[in-house]
C-alpha cells in the first residue's frame, strides 16, 4: 500500500503531474483506503487528461464552450504547444513539417522569407505544433479546407485527433459540405475520372507507388473524392489535388484504423477561428487560399461580434493577427500586460521568430 502526502504548497496540476510521470506509477496498482483521498485522486487525474498540454498517443484533450455563451473560461479549444528546432545541416522545411507532422504550408507561412530547400543551418525555428480547433461540436471528422488540416473528434472522450493535409487546386476546389465515409479500401486501384484520363493516359490505375491515392482509400458518400493517402508526400500542405483530400502516408494507416463506415464528416472553409484555453482568448487566422472572401478585415470583425468577444480583446492585437496571417494561435485577450504571442512558454514575437533569432 502507498502512503501519499500531498504538500500544502503543491499545485495540484503539478502534484498530479508528479504522479503520473513517475515510473512506478500505476493507477491500478494503488490502493487507497481513505475514501476521500481515493475521490480526491480521480478528480486530480481527470484535471490532469483535460488539461490543454495533455496529449495521450496523439490525441489531444478538449472542452467545447457551454451552449449560447459567448465566453466560457472553463473551455479548453486550444490544443498542442509550439515547439523549438535547430535546423540541421541537411535539413529542409519540407523535412521538418513532416517531422513535426505538419503540412509545408504551416512553416511556408510562419517563415515566407526562408528558402524552403535550404533554411540555414543553425537556424532556431518556432514549430507551430498548436492549433485552434473548428468551430463545430461533433463527433466525427472536419476537414478545414482553409488551414489545410483533418480533425477527427471522439466526443464521448472528448478527445482530438489532427493531421495536415493536401487539397484541390485552383479549378479543382475541394468542396465543402456533410458527407459520411461511403467505403474503405486498402491498396485502393484509382478508376480515373474521364476528365484525367488524357492526362495519366489511362482509365484504372491498379495499386503501385505510382497511385496517388496511395495505400489507403475512404471514399466521401455521394460523390468522386475520398480521403486517402499519398505516393508524393510533400504534396500535404498544399493546393495539388483534383478536390480529393491527401495525407501523410503514416497519417492516413493510423486515422483508417480508427474511421469507421458511416463516419460523418463535414468540409469546412474557415480561416479565422477564435480558441479559449486557461481562461484566455486566441485567434488563429489563415491565408484566404480559394479567395472566397471579398473584404477578409471585416469578415474578421464580424466573427469577432458574432462571438460577443469585441469587448473581451485587444482589438491593436487582433488586427496584427489578421494582417500576418501566418496561422499561429495568438493571445489576444484584453490586458494590459499581454503581447502577440503564441500559447505556451515562448516569450520571442513573431517578427523575431521569422528572423530566426
């Protein structure tokens, strides 16, 4: 039997942390008598998962807003952390997103400056390993076609699971929509739609490295495109596809595994989205890649008032936000001590962060 003391001084997410970091820790293995204690220890581990750095096997843990409040601190929409990387010698930016199972377009757009094929050695990179999530309490997949990125929600668990993704290109738009995962097929054979079959010079292309659906396939009910994987990763995070939805090839055998048929999913097209996390308010605004938005500065400030946030922000921080687009989640709670920085430890603003210092 343990005995276990818990410091007046302690934090409880600390002490909880302590706990579970411990190589000796199991929870079944514990046996405690107090009943208090034992209760006491639940609500310790349970603050612990849904903490916003708490991220088990991939999947992050989350907390929607209560229904028709404009502001619940206790919501925790913000998932991940950045990270830190000292650019190798033989390192490229497309190397480094795969990496950190990012798609290129999240490093091309915090660092446009820097040449993707050869960023300088020894260059410290901010790694943008955090995200807002969508706006849509569900259970199933969402695919953000304007950040380029898949979210597949487990809401019993409340538990999150992200990968970055490659989309249709310019006249070949992904579409947007609800839909619901129609097949799966492993080693799928690509029966090319007739407006490609000039192009690859055939009508069926069977399994190979040659297939760009490469070795997984879940079809999108009621039409031609599906989610699959990819013979070119470096096609994930950018605009290449003829409307089909690519990811990595590791990406894609883990998410199979886990989509079942008949998995909703809803295609999204959402550049600005507003995250809670700590009690804090963040904006992580994108690119306008399909170019659907006439006047993106006011599309932003109508979100802001439809969300009842305007007199909850910064608004000089809001701004600057919506002027870089660079996709990094930004605190822009109203406070007189807050500056335009990620969520997480780093303390370097952006400007500096794209210079590499």
């Amino acid at each position: 039997m343990y005995s276990i003391k818990i410091p007046r001084s302690l934090r409880v997410d600390q002490f909880v942390r302590e706990m579970v970091s411990s190589d000796c820790f199991l929870i079944a293995d514990v046996k405690i008598f107090n009943k208090k204690l034992n209760m006491l220890c639940l609500v310790l581990m349970l603050l612990f998962l849904y903490s916003p750095c708490y991220a088990a096997g991939g999947a992050y843990a989350y907390l929607f807003p209560q229904k028709g409040k404009s502001f619940d601190p206790r919501a925790n929409t913000v998932i991940g952390f950045p990270k830190k990387h000292i650019v190798a010698k033989n390192d490229t930016l497309l190397d480094i997103a795969r990496n950190y199972k990012l798609g290129f377009n999240e490093m091309e757009d915090l660092y446009p400056a820097v040449d993707e094929w050869v960023p300088p050695a020894g260059m410290e990179l901010v790694v943008p390993t955090q995200w807002v999530l969508p706006d849509r309490d569900v259970d199933g997949i969402i695919i953000n076609i304007a950040e380029m990125r898949l979210y597949y929600f487990m809401k019993k668990m409340h538990m999150v699971r992200t990968y970055p993704i490659g989309i249709g290109r310019q006249g070949w738009h992904t579409p947007t929509g609800s839909f619901r995962i129609s097949t799966k097929r492993v080693h799928p054979t690509w029966f090319v739609p007739k407006s490609l079959q000039k192009k690859y010079n055939t009508a069926v292309m069977p399994p190979g490295p040659q297939n760009p659906l490469g070795d997984y396939c879940m079809n999108l009910s009621n039409t031609d495109y599906g989610v699959h994987g990819t013979n070119f990763p470096w096609a994930v995070g950018r605009l290449v596809t003829h409307g089909c939805i690519r990811l990595y090839p590791e990406d894609i055998k883990t998410l199979f595994e886990y989509v079942k048929l008949g998995t909703p999913v809803e295609i999204i097209y959402q550049p600005i989205k507003f995250g809670t996390v700590s009690g804090k308010i963040y904006v992580e605004v994108h690119r306008d890649i399909y170019k659907k938005i006439p006047d993106f500065n006011a599309y932003g400030h109508q979100l802001l008032r439809e969300k009842g946030l305007t007199g909850r922000v910064d608004m000089d921080k809001f701004e600057e936000a919506l002027s870089l687009r660079d996709g990094l989640p930004v605190n822009i709670t109203r406070s007189e001590h807050n500056s335009v920085e990620p969520a997480g430890q780093f303390t370097d603003s952006v400007s500096d962060r794209m210079g590499g210092s």
